[in-house]
C-alpha cells in the first residue's frame, strides 16, 4: 500500500491507496506546532481504526505548500513507516511538461491536480481549487501546464473582511436565500458567496477566451460542493484530486523511490 499526504495550509490529508484504489482518506488540521511523534500516533491511530496493518504501508509520497511540515511529515514517514518519502517537486517525471516561468515556485498541489486531471480527462483542462486560496490551473490539449491565476479562498476573503470591519461578525460559509441580504449576515454571506461564484465565473470565461476553447472544468477543495451547487460551469468534482496526483506520481518515480531505498 502507498500513503499519500496534501499537506494544506488549512488542512492535511491522508489516503491510503492499494495499486491505483483508494482505501481510505482522513483530514486533519495542518499545524506547524506538532512534532512527527504527534503526527505518527495520529496517522496510526487512524490506519488501526480501519484494520490497515502498518506493515503493508511500503511507501509515502507528499505534496505539501507548508515547509515548516514537510520536514516533520518526512521524519515523520521515516520513523514511522521506515522509508523516506518521495516529495514532489517538478523535476520529477511527471507525466505532463511544466510551461511555468519559474517552474520551482509552482505549488505541489496544483501540479498533482494538474496531473490526475490530465491523466483521468486529458486535456484542455481548468482545474478549480477550493482552499485557503482558490487556484486556478490550466493543462493544455497537450499536457502542458501553462499556469494559472490564484485569488484569496473563501474562508481567508471572509476572515479578512471580519478582522478589518469592526462591527461585521463572523459567519457561516452559506448560500443566503436571496441575493438582498435582509440583514447584515445574509448581507455577508450573499457578497462573499455570489461574490466568489461570479468571480470563478469570470475567470474561467477569460481563461477560456485566452486559450480559444472552452476546456473542461474540474473542481476540487472543500467548497468546490457549495460553488459548484450555483453555477453551471463546473463539469466535474474530485474531492481526492491531489492525493491522485501524489500517487501517480509516485508511480512514475517508483524505480528512482526504490533505488533510494537501496
């Protein structure tokens, strides 16, 4: 079995894959302050849970936009698992070819979305990332990443405008019933909501227009099931989107992976 970790700067997710199946995927909060003794005990704690025998854990991969837990998670996997993971990065082989400037700055996670994506629809492709930011990721008719835009997610747009406004309260991330907020939470939800709709709306419809097609739509992130409930442009959801990519990338760098273990 492979384990496979989105460390996220909200939230880190695990998955367990036997060959190319998911058998299990857990989310926890992603902070700096643990140590890899209190990542191991929860990541085996949840593996007990579920009767998956630590043994049969013979790799890890790791997608991670957090540095401070890359480390952590890799002593982690090497004292816990007895092997050192395979990070990614994008001199790997990866499947599809980076067209990035700056091919190092682009973020783990937006290459494994890119990648699962292109290998599971080919191409052209927008890959939504509903995070602490919202990504957005184009993959050519070719497999070529060509890059993206990146906006502040909801839950960071919505915390900013609380700590900045005074007399504006926190609030649920929810759909208000109308767009004219009756009061001043409705009236937060509907701008913050409807907001971020519109805009993914509005971006898709220029990236779609920069390209000259209209590229299918995958979403992924904790609020890509709200978004995509109020809009018609999103054509596809896959809550697992980048642990996919962690694992089949490290499927195309086993040999490399295993010769590091030698």
């Amino acid at each position: 079995m492979l384990l496979c970790v989105d460390v996220g700067n909200t939230h880190t997710q695990f998955g367990v894959y036997e060959k190319d199946r998911m058998v299990r995927d857990y989310r926890v909060a992603s902070e700096v302050v643990r140590t890899e003794d209190e990542i191991g005990i929860v990541v085996l704690s949840l593996l007990k849970h579920h009767n998956i025998n630590l043994q049969s854990i013979e790799g890890v991969g790791i997608s991670s936009v957090v540095p401070n837990l890359t480390g952590i998670i890799e002593r982690m996997s090497k004292k816990y698992f007895n092997c050192s993971p395979l990070i990614i990065n994008p001199d790997l082989d990866l499947g599809i070819k980076i067209g990035y400037d700056e091919p190092a700055t682009v973020g783990s996670d937006r290459i494994c979305g890119s990648v699962a994506a292109y290998q599971k629809f080919g191409g052209p492709l927008i890959i939504l990332d509903f995070g602490t930011a919202t990504t957005f990721d184009v993959v050519s008719a070719t497999g070529v990443y060509l890059g993206g835009a990146i906006a502040p997610g909801l839950e960071t747009g919505a915390a900013d405008l609380q700590r900045r406004a005074a007399r504006l309260p926190r609030i649920d991330l929810r759909f208000p019933v109308e767009v004219i907020g009756k009061t001043t939470v409705a009236s937060m939800q509907s701008g913050i909501m409807f907001g971020a709709v519109d805009a993914m709306e509005g971006i898709v419809r220029r990236i779609r227009a920069s390209i000259g097609t209209d590229a299918k739509v995958i979403a992924t992130g904790g609020y890509a099931g709200i978004i995509s409930s109020h809009t018609k442009l999103i054509d596809k959801i896959e809550p697992t989107l980048v642990l996919e990519g962690v694992r089949i990338i490290y499927e195309a760098n086993r040999k490399s992976v295993n010769e590091e273990k030698k």
